[in-house]
C-alpha cells in the first residue's frame, strides 16, 4: 500500500478507535478499559498485519501530539475556576509537589540503577512523572532520550491510573486536595483524567499539582544536570 | 468592555457547539503564537506554558470572561487521552531495547509511580490536617 494511504488508514484507526472505545470506558471505567490502554493494543494488532512502522505511523498523526500543547495552555481555566481553593491550600500543595517530585527522580534513579538498566534508559526515567510536553523537555536538558521519556510517561500514565485507583481503595484519605494532588504528581495529564472522573474538586488539585510539579522538575532541570554529570 | 462580555456570554448560551470550536481555535492560536514566540527568542520556559499563564492572567485581570473559554478549554481537557495515543506507538521504534530491559523498566515505573503517590498523598494529607488543626 502507497506510504501516504497507509499514514492516512492510521490517522481515521486512530481517531476512530479512541472514539469507539471511549463509551466503553464511560460504561465500565477500569485501568484496562482506558482509552490510553485499548486503542495502542488495537493499533498494535493492526500493526502486525500492516507492519510497525513508526515513520509512517505519526506521519499524520504526530499534529495529534501536537495538541498537548494548548490542552497545557487549557489548564488555565481549571485553575482560575478553582483559585480559591489554592488561595487557602498552596502550603499543603507545595509541600506535597515537592515532595512527590523528590521521590519521582529520587526513586527512579534509585531503582534503575539498582536494577542495572543503562545509563541513557535511566536519565530518560527521570522526568517520567511529569507532563509530556514537559518531560521530554526536561530529559533532554539531563541527558536522556526525549522519546523514551515521552513512552515512559505514558506508561505512568496507564499505569498510574490504576494504582491510584488502588491506593485510594487502602489509604484512607480524608481531602480531596491529597486525592486530587496524589494523581496530579503521580500520574501527569492522564492521572488528573481519572481525578475529574473522582470529583471536580480533585481534578482541578490534580490539573494544579500537574502543573505545579512540571515546573519545578523543568526549573530545576539545568542543576540536576550538572549533578548528574 | 460590559457590552462585549455580554456578547460572549449570549454567544456561548445561544451557540454552544460553534462557541466550543471557536473558543478552540482561539486556545490553539494563543498556543501558537507563544511557541512561536518562545522559539524565536531562544526562551527556555515551553510555549504551552507561557501560554496557560498568560490565559490566566487574561482570566484573573478581567480581560476575558471565563465564560469565553470555558467550553473550548473543557474539550481540549476532555480529549487529552487522544492525544497521547501517538505518543505511546513510539514503542515500535525501541522495540529491542524494550524486549532486553522492558520488565525492569515496568517494574521500576510501577514501584517509583507508587512511591510517589505515596509520598505526596501522606504530604499533602498531613499539611492539610495541621492547617486545619491550628486554624481551629
């Protein structure tokens, strides 16, 4: 098949997946039924037959990436809806942004290197908490592979989904701001999806913590580098 | 000012499915114009970024009305998962790297994605209990 059809058959299963499989979701909302799970193993079953092939794939698609940026820009309103709240609770956030953010490259340097992955996997596990757009940002400037970063959070993403769900079921949280800020730190963009599922007043923490521990990982990016070295 | 508020909001009432693209439109502009303007000056803060601030300030000073966003912002938000799907197939291109160290890439992630949720909740949960405690 000519490489322009191919590109455009992957764009229409693409965007047609997600909104096939996304009432799926809205019926029975798991882990397993999110969107960000059941449409890449859709395309990856399609991929057997029409062969993997990444060039071709985003060929089309990559202006859908693209639009991470004003979905970011997007954020202004649920923080200006909810500016009270933070008005009241920046000390808790902040404290728990930076920490959340420690442990995040505390612990992935930690693990990766005590699991023996190499050097290049390694430094792009760092930025893996934060949002995309981000963290691909922030794995450059510490010298990892910006697109393993950009799979990496995806990964936390999926699978942060579904811990979150798990640890709120074991821990008894009794704020929606540690609800909200524990998906927002945890799980980026796709942890503050599932939050505004749990309440309003949780996704707009989680959009806040998001954004919040985005910036202080990129601001800090350029010391940790030097760290690191 | 009042007048063209107004205007906006009847818009928006009136119109929702032509308001959301619109206010869309003027989101992905915004965005565009600072990324633009970002690269162009060599600035070291993302496009994205100085564009949700300068969105929030547009907010906070009165300039727009929430009201004017607040469809387009809402679907941009609500759709974000599909525009993480591109991402995720990057997977194709690593594929021997990910079948040689990917089980202890998953269980790094996995156990890191729990440490941190773990931290900041505990954090955030007793910072939230002092303040309350000392406010009493």
């Amino acid at each position: 098949m000519r490489t322009e059809l191919l590109s455009l058959l992957w764009l229409v299963v693409t965007v047609g997946g997600y909104y096939v499989l996304k009432p799926l979701y809205r019926r029975h909302p798991r882990w397993w039924t999110s969107p960000l799970f059941t449409v890449p193993l859709l395309l990856a079953a399609l991929g057997l037959v029409l062969g993997m092939n990444y060039p071709v794939y985003i060929r089309d698609t990559h202006w859908l990436v693209l639009m991470l940026g004003p979905a970011t820009a997007a954020f202004a309103l649920p923080i200006f809806r909810y500016r009270r709240l933070i008005q009241r609770h920046w000390p808790a956030l902040l404290v728990g942004v930076l920490g959340g953010s420690a442990m995040a490259i505390g612990s992935a340097w930690g693990l990766a290197t005590w699991c023996g992955l190499d050097d290049a996997v390694r430094r792009s596990l760092l930025a893996r908490s934060i949002t995309t757009p981000l963290a691909m940002l922030m794995s450059a400037d510490i010298g990892g592979v910006p697109e393993l970063t950009a799979l990496f959070v995806v990964i936390t993403g999926v699978a942060g989904i579904a811990l979150g769900e798990l640890m709120l079921r074991v821990m008894p949280l009794r704020s929606a701001l540690a609800r909200g800020a524990l998906f927002g730190v945890g799980a980026h963009g796709a942890g503050t999806a599932k939050a505004y599922d749990i309440g309003s007043e949780e996704g707009s923490v989680a959009s806040l913590a998001m954004v919040l521990a985005g910036l202080l990982n990129v601001l800090l990016a350029p010391a940790l580098a030097v760290l690191l070295r | 000012m009042k007048t063209l508020h107004a205007r906006m909001r009847w818009f928006a009432w009136h119109w929702p499915q032509l308001a959301r693209w619109s206010q869309v439109l003027v989101i992905v502009l915004v965005w565009f114009v600072c990324d633009q303007g970002g690269r162009r000056l060599h600035c070291p803060i993302p496009g994205s970024l100085i564009a949700m601030a300068l969105l929030l300030l547009a907010l906070l000073g009165g300039v727009v009305p929430a009201v004017g966003l607040r469809r387009g912002a809402d679907w941009l938000l609500a759709e974000m998962l599909l525009f993480f799907i591109p991402a995720v197939m990057a997977v194709w291109e690593h594929l021997p790297l990910l079948q040689a160290e990917g089980g202890r890439i998953l269980l790094v992630i996995l156990a890191g994605t729990a440490l941190v949720m773990l931290t900041t909740a505990v954090l955030v949960d007793l910072m939230f209990h002092w303040n309350r405690r000392r406010a009493h």
